[in-house]
C-alpha cells in the first residue's frame, strides 16, 4: 500500500515538472519570436577600434531568407552607436542601397558606407545596434546570430580620444543641409565652387569625399575637378547619378606648411532644376550632392 502511495507521489511531482517545462518553453518561444518579422539575416564588417573624429568604413550584408513576402514594404536602417550609459552618442540611420521592397529570396543586398563618431567621450567603447524601422509601424525583427532581434548588437567598437580631428569646416558654396529629418542620408549641395578647411595633420593623409552628381539633369557628364591649396589634386569625370565614393593619397609635400588646408570644389556644368524640371521650382546653382568629406591621416 505505502508502495503504490510513493508510486502515486512521485508521478504526481513527474507531471508538475514536466508541466511548467512546457509552460517555460512557451513563454520562451513567445518571447523569442516579435509579432512582426522580417526574414532576412544582419551581418556588418566594421573595424574594432577607431580614432575619434575619423572616418571608418561599414559594409552590410543582408541575406533574405525563404521566408520574406512576395512584396515585402519598404524598411529604413538604423544605426545606433550607444555609449556604456545607454546613451546614443552617434547615428547613421539611412536607406539601403536597394530597397527593401525589392528584395528576394536568395539574393544578398550588399554596400559600404563611411561614417565617423564626431564628438568624443569620456567611454573607452560604443555598441552598434542596427535594425529596420518603417515610420508607421516601428521596428520590425530580423535575424542575428540565429536569432529574431529587433535590436541588434552587432559590433563593440572602442574608440580613442588621441589623434588627429578630420572635422571639415565648411567654407563659401554650400547650400544649407538637408534631409535630417528624413530618416535617410544628410548631406549639402555645392555651387559651383566650394571650399572646407582641415587642419594640417602634419604627415601623409587621405582626402575622402562620398558625393552624387546630379547627371540625370545635365544631360551628360560631369567633371569635378579637387584642390588643395589652390594646386589640383584631383580630377574626376562623373557619368552616372549613383553614389560615390573618392579617395585621394596626398603626401606630407603636398601639405606644405600651413597650418589650416583649404580644399575646393570645382565642377563643370552646374544645373539649375528650375530651368530643367517644369515642376521644380528650385532656383539654385546646384553642382555636387556632398554626403561626406573627411581629411584622415595615414
């Protein structure tokens, strides 16, 4: 008898436990999955530590999985550098290079762009977290490191105080900034000339400019031509509208010995939309889309 009431005890205990594992595995898998979901796994290539104020180069990867709709909306990506605090210290929050509305199955969506943290802290790191985020809805999940994240930590990335300071101060011929409120790139349009300073970094550096050129208004090419200190450094001719990037080696004998370096922009033809466009009604001289120009040492 006191056999068969052990017997009954112990499976009673037996089934609770096997009753609140299940229990645990549903919370965990509910938590595991958001309700929305974008099947398409993250992954990032960026430096381990950088320099304030310097340009550094990140390059997405992502991979759509069988699971991504026929005619999936159109996703921004946002980048958030956050500081041990929480705090985010810098963002590069944009649009992918192709749409997410033509992504499929299969096919990776690859591109680079150059970023930099502007303003330096007393934290010896940042973490990236990077996700997909529509203005209606929010943040959507996608896949990183075999898991749904609508908040990736990809990357830790320490960061120096020492070094040069690349911040570019603008000069004449630039239009006012746009598109921070967009969601998507910043950047300012050139006249036909414009000029930026840096200081001399006093050793051999690299020029970096990422820009587009308003060819499709044109009719034909571009030629922008880059000086330094009033002597030519560069000279590009620009057939396409895509966006790109230029960077030009200059030598410490190319420097001199000034103590601020005057770069300039030239271009030829600038465009009026206005005079080409019947609905725009913008009336400035436009010559190149700047989104970036970073002096770095080397």
């Amino acid at each position: 008898m006191c056999n068969r009431r052990r017997s009954r005890y112990f499976m009673a205990i037996l089934l609770a436990v096997s009753l609140l594992a299940v229990s645990l595995l549903a919370v965990a898998c509910f938590q595991g999955e958001p309700e929305r979901t974008f099947d398409v796994a993250l992954a990032v290539d960026m430096p381990d530590s950088v320099q304030w104020a310097q340009p550094f180069r990140i390059v997405y990867r992502w991979v759509p999985g069988e699971s991504i709709p026929d005619e999936p909306g159109d996703f921004l990506v946002f980048v958030h550098f956050v500081d041990p605090e929480g705090q985010i210290v810098a963002q590069d929050d944009h649009a992918p290079a192709v749409p997410t509305s033509q992504w499929r199955e299969g096919q990776p969506v690859e591109y680079r762009r150059w970023f930099r943290i502007p303003k330096p802290g007393t934290y010896e790191y940042v973490d990236v977290i990077i996700g997909l985020y529509d203005d209606e809805s929010g943040r959507v999940a996608v896949r990183s490191r075999g898991r749904w994240e609508t908040d990736a930590l990809v990357h830790r990335l320490r960061a120096s105080e020492e070094g040069y300071d690349g911040t570019p101060v603008g000069g004449d011929g630039w239009y006012r900034l746009q598109g921070r409120n967009s969601g998507r790139d910043i950047w300012h349009w050139t006249a036909e000339t414009a000029t930026v300073s840096f200081l001399n970094p006093g050793r051999d550096a690299e020029l970096l400019l990422e820009a587009s050129s308003p060819v499709g208004l044109l009719g034909g090419p571009q030629r922008v031509r880059l000086f330094l200190n009033d002597k030519e450094i560069s000279e590009l001719l620009i057939s396409q509208e895509s966006r790109f990037v230029e960077r030009i080696p200059i030598s410490l004998g190319m420097l001199g010995t000034r103590p601020v370096l005057e770069i300039k922009i030239e271009v030829d033809p600038a465009v009026i939309p206005a005079e080409v466009e019947a609905e725009s009604e913008d009336s400035r001289l436009l010559g190149l889309k700047v989104f970036s120009i970073h002096l770095s040492p080397r």
